[in-house]
C-alpha cells in the first residue's frame, strides 16, 4: 500500500546518484520510470519503495506529487503538471483545461515509434534514454510525427500496473520493438491539429470548444458514416483506416455546425439510401451518438445533429430524438427529385389525388419528397393485382337494410383495423373502403364504413397496429423489423399508419 504524500511539497528524499533531464512533452509517470530505469531498479514500484515515494497519488496526478516528483528530478514542477494527466475519478480525466474520458487513451497498451526507439536507445540496458511522448497515450494518434510511420502497440501486460512503467517495457521488448515491421503513413491533418491540442493549447473555432474526447471520436465516427455508408458497424476496422476517416471526419467538423449539417444534407442525396429515417440514413453516426455512455461534453454536438433532424425530417409530436422530444414538424425527408418513368407517369393525375405527387409552378408532376421508387412499385402492384372493392350494390343494400353490426361509424373501422381516423378517411376517400352517408342514428353528414368493404380489405391488408397486437411486440421494434427485412408499405402519403399486404407479411412470418 502506498505511503501517504507529506504535508508540505518540500520534503526531502536521499539524494540520487544518477538523474535524467525531463524531456519536452513528457508526463510525469515517464519521467519517473526513466529514473527508476537510469538507477538500476528492476520496476519503477520497486524503486518508489525504496525511496519512500508514493507513486499511487502521482499515477492519480496529484499535484502534491507531481511537485515532489519534480523536486526529485531536478526540472520545473510547472511544466511538468502541465503535461500530465489527472485522474478525476469514474472514467474521466483532465489535462490543463482539456477533459477526457477512457475511451481517449491507451491505457492497457503501450505504443511507441520503432524509430524512434531505434534512434535513441543503443541498448536495452539504456531503455531509459526514450521519454514517453504525451501524445501516444491517445487513442486518435496512431503515427509518429517526426519518421512518418505508424505507432506499434507491445504485447499486453497480465497486469495492468507494469504497463505503466514505461522505461521497464521497453527494456523488455526492444529486440521485439526493432523486429517490428515499419509500416510508413502520413502524419494527417487530424492528427496534428490533435497532437498541437494536447501539446499546446485549444483555439477559438468550434471544433476547439468541443471537449478533447468529443472532437477526436467525432471525426472519426463521422468520417466512417463518409466512407463506409449507412450500414457501417462501429467496430472491425485497421488503424490506418481509422486514421484514414478522422482525417475526412475533421476536414468536416473543422468548418464549424454548418459544415456538418450541410454533410448530413448530403448523405440524404447519395443514391441507393433511406430518405425516410434519419436514423436509418445516418447510420453508425447516429448510433454512436445514442450512446448510453456518452455523457453531457457530447451534448453541443448533440444539439447541431437534433435541430438538423428537426428541420430536415417529419418526426411525429413526442418522439425523443438524442434525448429531446420533437415538437411534431411538418417537413419532409429532404431527398433527390427524379422523374415519373412507366406506370407511374401513366397514372399521373391519380398520384396527385392520392397525395404522393404534385405539380410544380413549370407544371410538370413530380413526386412528394418522401416518395421512393419503392413506393411507385408498390402503387403500381395495388392497382394491377389488388383492386379496391369500392361500394357495391351489396353495400348499398347492406347500408340501407341491415342493422348494428353492417356498418361501422370512421373511428370503430379505425378501432378494429387498429389505425388512425385520418388513415380510415384516405382509405374511404380512394375507394380502399366503402364509405356511405350515415342515416338513422347517426348524426346527419357523417361517414360510415360498410362492413363487407372491411372485412374484405382485411382479408387482403394488415396494419402494423393488427401485427402488433398478434405478435405482442411493440410497433417501433416491429417495423424496424420488417423494413429491414424489404416488407413493402402501401403506398400511402407518410403521415398516415403503415399498412402491409397480408400475403408478404404470411410469406416473412413463414420464413421466420
């Protein structure tokens, strides 16, 4: 257990025989190692025992210890807190006024520059000529500045405490070191702008005013929905392609919230995407930011992804997105216009009647902007194999002879088909349903839905309401479900309730 620090900053400790310089950029946990090295200690533990030095409260960085440490060594205690990190307890950490969290670091494994190495340690015995550079402690810096080449991790500790004696690893793996493959790669834009960050001081622009952590994994999350596509995992890629999208993640972020809403306007334009789900298009970015375990620094990034989606896409009243509930907008899914081609075209005039085109000030037809290829095939597939049964003479007669069960009033046909009264008013107004002008003991003007017109709409269509109810899953896991799986909509305008063909939902739950 660790000796408690002194009460005052002055104490003395026996003087050293032999002392090492504290080199620029070095935190405080090298420096120490490199002086347990340069002495003969086998492990800076055991050399901190034998001078009575506490070195739990310094690998906290304590600025009692870091300023006992630097009384030790000889140098300025000043510049020596400034380069080293402190442990604010649950996972997060500060270095000068930068906050970090674990995922910021390599805590667990040791990653140094071979040439480096090569250049400046003659012999394992002099493994305490390298200090440890700050800034291969973070995760985003993964090649060397100053040769060009990528950072090598050493082999993993079994216990996590030796990986913190710096001089003592490379003692133990430089033959390994030096056999190592040297794998060159341009120092990126991202990973200087990063190593001048830790190094120096953050600038005035907006990526500066993102905390350290947010700002590094930011581009590169965004950087692989870039390059990767929608369907992106957030695991499973090389350094060099991690390096690879920070660089295209910054050169985004670095041009400020307007710069990043712009991409994300952008990702909406590429062919072959969902335009409908901003989730959906967005991908790993939008996952990653959904993150449980990420807390409070993220929430500036947060709030340009939020008012983009609030702007850009029909999110129903309540529906929390990144934590804020949407106040119900009326935009649509921004998404490339194209053309009416075949039997779209043909049928013109009717998809304006049915809401899901319309004619612009030149007079050409157009489709709504939440209209998809998908969707046309799917009014084309209605209209040819599935013909509405509209009102016959049987319905007629039903309405004005039958009694009770015959008829149902627009809000019980929505109740039993387990959607919205809106939606059971399209379904009446296109012929989907067979509605009549109520008598008797209805009030005068109002709708009601013959009960053949129904039951022989549900022998064909099921509602993602009826679904739900049988599978006893919830809607929004449900649908996720389905569109994953290719289960087409009927064509309907978007804020209506989604309803399937019978047929494609049996034939899934089959395969299923």
């Amino acid at each position: 257990m660790a000796k408690s620090l002194p009460a005052t900053p002055g104490a003395n400790f026996p003087p050293l025989p032999l002392t090492v310089a504290h080199a620029a950029f070095e935190p405080a946990s090298s420096l120490l190692s490199r002086l347990a090295a340069r002495n003969g200690a086998r492990s800076m533990r055991r050399f901190c025992g034998d001078i009575a030095f506490p070195v739990d409260p310094l690998f906290r960085g304590e600025k009692v210890a870091i300023e006992q440490l630097a009384q030790l060594a000889g140098c300025d205690a000043a510049s020596l807190e400034r380069v080293s990190i402190r442990h604010l307890g649950k996972g997060h950490f500060r270095l000068r006024d930068e906050f970090a969290s674990l995922q910021s670091f390599q805590r667990a494994r040791v990653r140094v520059c071979p040439e480096c190495v090569r250049s400046e340690v003659p012999s394992a015995a002099e493994s305490w000529r390298v200090p440890r550079r700050l800034h291969w402690k973070f995760s985003s810096i993964r090649s060397c500045p100053d040769h060009e080449c990528m950072l090598v991790c050493l082999p993993a500790e079994k216990f996590y405490k030796d990986a913190k004696d710096f001089a003592a690893q490379l003692r133990k793996y430089r033959g390994w070191i030096l056999d190592q493959p040297v794998t060159q790669a341009n120092h990126s834009a991202f990973e200087l702008y990063l190593t001048n960050r830790i190094l120096s001081e953050r600038g005035e622009r907006w990526i500066d005013r993102l905390e350290l952590n947010v700002a590094s994994r930011a581009c590169e999350v965004l950087g692989l929905r870039i390059a990767e596509g929608p369907d992106a995992a957030l695991k499973g890629y090389s350094e060099a392609e991690w390096m690879s999208y920070g660089d295209q993640g910054y050169d985004i972020l670095k041009n400020g919230p307007s710069a990043l809403s712009d991409c994300l306007t952008a990702m909406g334009r590429e062919d072959g995407v969902d335009r409908r789900f901003f989730g959906r298009l967005f991908g790993p970015w939008m996952a990653w930011l959904k993150s449980r375990s990420l807390g409070d620094e993220f929430e500036p990034l947060r709030d340009v992804v939020r008012r983009h989606v609030f702007d850009n896409f029909s999110v129903r009243k309540g529906v929390l997105v990144l934590g804020v509930p949407s106040d119900g907008m009326a935009s649509l899914n921004a998404q490339k216009s194209f053309s009416l081609t075949g039997f779209a075209k043909r049928n013109a005039e009717d998809l304006i009647y049915r809401g899901l085109a319309e004619r612009d000030a030149s007079g050409y037809i157009l489709p709504m902007s939440f209209v998809t290829q998908k969707m046309l095939a799917a009014y084309e597939r209605e209209k040819t194999f599935f013909r509405p049964a509209g009102c016959s003479s049987d319905d007629v007669a039903d309405e004005a002879n039958a009694q009770g069960g015959s008829r149902l009033s627009v809000s019980g046909a929505a109740r039993r088909l387990r959607v919205t009264a809106k939606t059971v008013g399209y379904l009446v107004q296109h012929g989907m349903l067979c509605g009549l002008a109520a008598s008797g003991r209805y009030r005068r003007g109002t709708t009601v839905v013959t009960a053949n017109s129904l039951t022989q709409f549900q022998e064909r269509y099921i509602s993602l309401g009826e679904l739900a109810a049988v599978t006893q899953r919830p809607q929004g896991a449900l649908s996720m479900k389905l569109r994953n799986a290719g289960i087409t909509l009927l064509a309907m305008p978007h804020d209506l309730s989604r309803i399937y063909w019978r047929e494609d939902v049996s034939t899934y739950a089959a395969s299923e």
